[in-house]
C-alpha cells in the first residue's frame, strides 16, 4: 500500500487532527483500499503502546517520594499538633479563672458585708427618725400646730414607706399602726374643727388655724381631701336643696332665675369669706359649680316627668317657658364656663343668636344642666313646624318684589330672605339646644316647608293652570292643556318670572349648604340621616318651570306669524325668493322678546337656558307647521329651506341681547350657542329634503326618503306622500317600490332603523289632517312635553323623571321645551353652559344619551355660580345677603 507510506505517526498528535482528511489521505482511490487491514493493524498497535505508558506514567507518579499520598499525611499530622496546642489553651484558661475566682472570693464577701452594714445603718437612722417624727407629731396634732403637722407628717408617711418590707417585725409593724392611728385621729380632728368654727360662725376668728389644717389634710392624701370638700360643699348647698325642692312652688320653672341668682350669691360668699380656706389646687368653687349643676339637673327632670305625667290639661309644659327656662340655663351654663375657664379656654361660647357657633374645645358646664330639657324639646321643634306653617300662607299673599323697591335683574322675593334668616336663627338655637335626635327632626322640618315653599309658594306667582297638574291622555286634552299653559304665561309678569327663577337658583343652593351646616353640628351617628338634596331639586324645578314660563311667552307671541305660514298655499308656489312673508315678521317677534327677556336674566347660564329652549321650541313649531301646511309641492319645500337657512342665520344671534361680564365668555358661549343653532334646526331638513324630490320617477323619491329620513316604516312613507300631495291612486305603487328597495341588499348597508324618531311623534297624532290654531297646532308630542312642564314638582321622584325625560327626548325627537318640572331633557352636542337637548338624528345610543343628559343637567343647576352678591356663600358661614340689600331684607 503506497498511501500508508507517506502516513507519520506524529499526525495523531496534531491539535488540529481531522479523522476525516487522514482517512481520505490514506484511502485516496480504490487501489488502496487493500491496505485496510494493514492499517488497522497498525492502528492498535500504536494504542496498545500508548495504554501502557500511560500506565507506566501513572505509576511512576504514585509511588514517586513528592507524591501526593505523601502530602496527605504530612497535612494531617500537621493538624493534630494544631488540635493538641488549642486543648492545652484551654485548659489553661479555666485554671486561670479558678485563681482569679478563689483570689477575689474574699473580696465579694468584704464587699456584701459593707453593702449589709450600710443598709442597716441606713434603716436604723430612718427608724430613729421615724420614730422621733412619730412622737413629735402625736405632740404637735394635740396642739393644733397644723402647719408643723402637715410638715412632720409628710415626713413620717415618706419614711414609713420605706419600711412597709420590714412589716413581718412585730416593732414595726407596732408603729405603722400607730402612724395609721394618728392619720385618722388627724382627720377626724380637722373635720371636727371645720364643723366646729361653721357651726358657731367663727371662720373669721379660727382662719390661720383652717388653712393650715387645710395643709394637712393634703398631706393626708386624696381621699381626706375629698372627704372635707364634700362636707363644705353639702354645708355650703343645704339651704339650697331646703328651699327649692322640686315639689315646692320655688322650686317650679317659674322660678328658676331665682336658682341661678341664689346660686351667683353663694358663690360670691364663697370668694369673699371661704376661698382663701381652701389651697387654689382643690378647686373648691368649681366642685361647688358641679354639685349645684348636678342637683338642679336632677330637680329640672323630676318637675319635667312630673308636668308630663299629670293627666290634666293644666300641668303640661307651657312651650314658651321651657324655652325661657332653657334661655336661662343656657345663660347660666356659658357664665360658669367664662367663670371656671384656663388659661387655654377663654373664648366663649357663641352667642345663641349667631349661626357659625361651632366651639370645638371641650367646656366643663356645656350641657351640665340643660340636657334636663333634651328629652323635651320635641316640644319645641313642634312650636317651630307650627310657626313655619303659619309663614307660608303669609309668604303666598306677599309681593316679589316689596312696594318700597325697585325690580332688578338680580331680585329676590323677600320672602326667601326671611325663610332664610329663620332657618338661620332656628338652626343655631337647636345647635345650642341639641346636637342629637331633636336637630335631626328639625332638619325634616326644614325639608318639609322648603318643599312647602317650593311648591305652594314659587310655583304659585307662575299662575299654573289647576289641569297643569293632570295627566292628558289624548291629543284633545293635551292641545287644552298647552292652551292653558300658554294663557298661563301671558298673564305672569316678566318680573314676577324672573323673580321666582333668582329666587329659585337662591334656595337650590342654599339648600344644599343648609344640609352640610347641620351635618357639621349634628352628632356624628345622625350625619348621614340629614339630606335635603331632594329640596335641592324641588328648586331646581321651579327654575326650569321659569325658565319653561318664558318660552311660553315668545311662543304666544309668534302664533301670528305661524298663522300666516299655515294660510300660504304652498301646493300652488311657483318660484323661490330670499325668504317668505312671515318669517320676518317672526324673526321681528323673535328677537324683540328675547331682548326684552334677556335684558332682565341675571345670570348666563339662565339666559343661556332660555335661548336653547326658545330655538328648541321653534324648531319644533317650524317643523310642525310644515306639517300642517300640506300639500307641499317641490318649489314649497325648497323655499322652507331656504326660510330655514334664514331662520338659523338669525337664531344664532339670540345670545347677543345678553352682555356677561366677560367679552372672552361671551365669544365662546355665541360660538357654542350658534352651533346648537344649527344642529336643532338642521332637524327640520331630512323632511324638507325628501318633499323636495318630485315624485316622478319614483324611484328618485324612495331613494331620497331612504337617504334622508332613513328608516323602515311603511306608515311613515305614506304620511310624507300625503304631505307631498300624492294621489291616493299612486301611492299603492310607490309603496311597493319603497318595500322592494327598503329590503334590497344595497339597503343593507344604510343601516336603517325600524321608525324615524323625528317623523314618528308628529306624523302619528290624532286629526293627521286638521288644520289648528294657537296651541291646538303643536302635535301631540309636543303638547304632552310642555304640559309635563307645569306638573307640580315631586323631589321624591326626580331620578324617575330624569330618566324618562332623557328617554322622552332621545326617542320623540325632542319635542319637549327641556327642563321640566321634576325632570329634565338635556345633552347636546354644542358645550354651552345651558340646557342642552339631544339631537335624535345623530344616532347615538339611548343609554349614552341619558348619561350625558344626566351630566350636563348636573353641570347646569349645580355649578357654584359667583357674582350676585354672595349667594353662593356658604350656608351657615356668614350671613347671606344679596347685593343690594341689607340683613333685614331692606335696599
């Protein structure tokens, strides 16, 4: 084999050795493959070689002399020699402590018997002065030298505590009941002496001897100290618990100044002659002040069960005297508390009459007497519904506006302002009276006469119609009741309006701040049961019912002009101009009312209000009267278009008649005002649009209804070929056309819904084709909305009513004039500050359009609104009173 020539066997020691290219070296042909078994050969040889001097190798290095084996065994008796050194450490070191131990032995034992010898020197010492102290004292206290006695005394009671361990040594224990003896021969004789000099009036003569036996009855601790001051202040009250028992005439309500005025008599005697008996840290005169309050407490709730139980008229609780009973004691309460404050309590308490009388730090006489009448002043709360009652008639009779005054934007009825200053009184005074159960039912009287005042006083300067309560149920009843409404509002003053819709924006703030001073005051438990919000949205309802009553006015007033667009024949129009006959006369209407109304709206959110509602309902009365003014050719619709467009250009100016004080405000709001504008009024043009298509071809029509009004109903289609005018013969065939294309697969996509929320109300009343007049002409929808509008005012129903209304709006094209009585229609697209109304085209969700009516409701009527003489103040924090006029009510 020629390739295993050129093999070496250093090739197998290569780092980089590939088996590969040495075989393929080897065997580089087919010749050479006869050499294989040679090579193997050759191969295990070689490996045999190296086996055994790899083993050769092994054993030279185990049994070398430096051989690891070797290490091992050096390393491990290194370690024993280091275990046996640290052993002999350690044994080292306990031997060294047992010397040190047995040399200082003797020293601890020196060491314990000083510390003995000292401890019983010191023992013996403190004895010998125990017992010499013991035997001065007994010396002294027979004497009377209380001043040394209350001295040695302390000595010997400090120095008997150091011997109550020693008490098992019968000597000891032989003068502790010698010192404990003469503690109490020591009291007994200091009473004694105090009993004495009271009894035979010689306080003056005996005074050094009581102050400084005084001083020995603190040294004798607190229950000796107590057991005197008791004794003076039962000596000092006897006469007063003789002579105004409970079942006594003096002891009557009647004559409980004479209490008061006995108790201030006392106490100055008490200065003049006693005080200076008794060490300032006793506090006698104030545990005087407690008893007398603790025992007139007592004698108030006898008297008081008493009257109560008598089953005669004649023993009742006369009102008017418990509350100058209470007046009194409350008196009373606040001098004790001026009398008795430290240094850190000298502010008083608030005066009963003043309404931020919150007094946080704690007052030791507050209530000591007076939670006696607690348990009675339902009494009381009683007195003050029956007053209120009596004001509301009053408030009815009374003018908005006073004959002394003149009528401003900003007025409000007089009538508020005194409910506010009573509720302001009676409020503080209950505060002083009770903080629990008592002011929580005053707060539902509060709520029951601003509901009173709300409903029968506000609503009543509107001169709501009696059928304005009354559900109507057909379109007759309806059409009857919006007459009245309108007739309702014609005949209410301009003033008187906006009077009672400042009057209302009044109270539903207050209202609401009323409710958080009395939860500041109430008791914690009773914080959560106190809710006026309900009253809140009663005032909310008369603002929107004002705000409804000044819509109405307009509405009265353009009837005219939609009488002249009723009587044009639009069938026979033949051309188009700039814009018809009656549309200047109403935008002339228009604009001089909202001018008029707009020059006396306080407040841009209100006169925002009234412009969206005002555009709401001509939108609404535009498209109504298209309605009625059927048949309507082509050229007609493209004129009421074109009047359409004219009406938009110039409602979008109705915002204008009202100056805010703020030119960057007033440029937003028009700008938001015009773009509500637009959208209201653009409701007007998928019908518009679709009477435009004349009806030959007829496909044009149907596809034009599809586009424009969009929705599925057979009924509807044929009420807009009414209106066009179609021959009852066509319809059948224009009718089928519109099945086929409504159902077509290029309808699909169009999303059609089943009825058109805008056609459906108005096409849909009863007497389709009648033509009315003033009120009657308004569809039923829209009569029922704006009747809705003067329904008296449930608070308990409001969410109802607020969910139904945003319903209402979002599925009858909003037809309703906004905000009505108990409920509201809002949302919009435009971002003003006032009422807003859905747009029904838009296709937004239902559940979307009521959260966002919900919201921007919220935003409107509970926005703190700034600017008219601090009405939005703070219930309870200062007195309210608007610009202009003083607390009294007075300009």
């Amino acid at each position: 084999m020629s390739g295993s020539t050129a093999v070496e066997p250093s090739s197998l020691d290569a780092a980089d050795y590939d088996p590969i290219n040495h075989l393929n070296m080897l065997f580089n042909n087919t010749s050479t493959l006869g050499s294989l078994s040679s090579v193997s050969r050759r191969l295990r040889t070689h490996n045999a070689d190296l086996a055994a001097s790899i083993a050769v190798l092994e054993t030279a290095q185990a049994y070398a002399p430096d051989s690891s084996l070797d290490r091992m065994q050096t390393a491990q008796a290194e370690l024993a020699s280091v275990f046996a050194h640290i052993e002999d450490v350690r044994r080292r070191a306990v031997q060294t402590e047992e010397d040190i131990t047995h040399m200082t032995a003797d020293i601890k034992r020196l060491d314990g018997t000083k510390r003995n010898l000292t401890v019983s020197m010191t023992a013996l010492k403190r004895l010998q002065m125990l017992t010499t102290a013991y035997e001065q004292l007994r010396t002294l206290s027979r004497s009377r030298q209380y001043r040394e006695c209350a001295g040695l005394l302390q000595a010997v009671l400090q120095l008997m505590r150091h011997f109550n361990s020693y008490r098992s040594i019968e000597q000891i224990a032989v003068l502790s009941r010698g010192v404990g003896d003469l503690q109490r021969e020591l009291l007994e004789q200091v009473c004694e002496d105090f009993e004495m000099a009271f009894t035979k009036d010689e306080v003056s003569a005996r005074r050094g001897m009581l102050i400084e036996a005084c001083l020995v009855m603190d040294a004798l601790g607190d229950q000796a100290r107590s057991r005197l001051v008791t004794w003076y202040v039962n000596t000092e009250l006897r006469e007063y618990r003789q002579v105004f028992r409970g079942n006594d005439e003096a002891g009557n309500l009647d004559n409980i100044g004479r209490r008061y005025s006995w108790f201030r008599r006392m106490i100055a005697t008490h200065e003049e002659e006693h005080a200076a008996l008794f060490p300032p840290h006793w506090r006698v005169n104030e545990t005087l002040a407690t008893s007398f309050c603790d025992g007139t407490r007592d004698d108030f709730k006898g008297i008081l069960e008493r009257s109560m139980r008598r089953p005669d008229g004649a023993g009742k609780i006369d009102v008017n005297l418990l509350l100058s009973c209470l007046q009194e004691t409350l008196d009373f309460e606040q001098w004790l508390e001026r009398r008795f404050a430290t240094s850190n309590e000298k502010q008083p308490r608030a005066s009963i009459d003043t309404l931020s009388s919150a007094d946080e730090r704690t007052q030791t006489f507050n209530g000591s007497i007076s939670t006696a009448f607690e348990p009675y002043l339902s009494l009381w709360v009683d007195s003050q519904d029956r007053s209120l009652a009596a004001l509301m008639p009053r408030y009815r009779s009374q003018a908005l506006v006073a004959p002394d005054e003149e009528f401003t934007p900003e007025s409000i009825a007089p009538s508020a302002l005194d409910l506010f200053h009573v509720y302001k009184v009676t409020l503080s005074q209950c505060a002083k009276l009770s903080t629990g159960e008592r002011l929580l039912d005053l707060s539902r009287i509060f709520a029951k006469y601003l509901d009173e005042y709300a409903q029968q006083v506000l609503l009543h300067f509107l001169h709501l119609p009696t059928q304005a309560n009354q559900t109507a149920t057909t379109a007759h009843q309806q059409q009857q009741q919006h007459a009245a409404l309108l007739a309702a509002a014609v005949a209410a003053p301009l003033n008187d309006i906006i009077v009672v819709m400042n009057t209302a924006d009044f109270w539903n703030k207050n209202a609401t701040q009323l409710e958080e001073s009395i939860r500041k005051r109430i008791d914690p438990e009773f914080a959560e049961r106190v809710d006026l919000s309900s009253q809140a949205d009663a005032f909310l309802g008369v603002a929107s019912n004002a705000v409804q009553a000044l819509v109405r006015k307009v509405e009265a007033d353009c009837e005219p002009a939609w009488r002249e667009m009723r009587n044009t024949n639009w069938s026979r129009m033949e051309g188009v101009s700039d814009h018809s006959s009656y549309v200047s006369e109403l935008i002339k209407i228009v604009d001089e009312r909202a001018k008029a109304i707009l020059g006396v709206v306080a407040k841009p959110q209100y006169a925002r209000a009234f412009c969206d509602h005002l555009v709401e309902y001509l939108a609404t009365a535009f498209l109504t009267n298209v309605i009625q003014c059927r048949p309507v050719s082509e050229v007609a619709a493209e004129q009421m278009l074109l009047d359409k467009y004219t009406f938009t250009k110039s409602f979008e100016n109705l915002l204008t008649n009202f100056h805010p004080p703020s030119a960057g405000t007033h440029s937003a709001a028009s700008a938001s005002f015009a773009k509500r504008v637009n959208t209201t009024m653009g409701r007007v043009d998928p019908l518009l649009k679709t009477l435009q298509v004349q009806p030959s071809p007829p496909e044009g029509l149907v596809q034009a209804y599809l586009i424009h009004v969009a929705d599925r109903s057979d009924t509807n289609f044929r009420k807009i070929l009414d209106i066009k005018g179609v021959r009852k013969q066509d319809q059948p065939h224009l009718l089928e056309l519109f099945v086929i294309h409504r159902d077509s697969p290029s309808a699909t996509g169009r999303q059609l819904v089943a009825s058109s929320a805008l056609l459906t109300p108005l096409l849909s009343q009863t007497g389709f084709g009648a033509v009315g007049s003033g009120a009657a002409s308004l569809p039923a929808a829209a009569a029922a909305a704006t009747g809705a509008a003067a329904q008296r005012f449930d608070a308990t129903s409001l969410g109802e009513k607020l969910l139904n209304a945003a319903r209402d709006a979002g599925n009858s094209s909003g037809l309703g004039l906004g905000i009505v009585a108990g409920g509201a229609t809002a949302g919009s697209s435009g971002t003003g500050s006032g009422f807003t109304v859905t747009n029904p085209s838009d296709g937004a969700p239902e559940k979307a359009t009521i959260n966002e009516n919900l919201k921007n409701i919220g935003k409107f009527f509970r926005r703190d609104i700034g600017g008219i003489g601090g009405l939005g103040a703070r219930f309870g924090k200062r007195d309210i009173t608007p610009t202009g006029q003083n607390e009294d009510g007075s300009r």
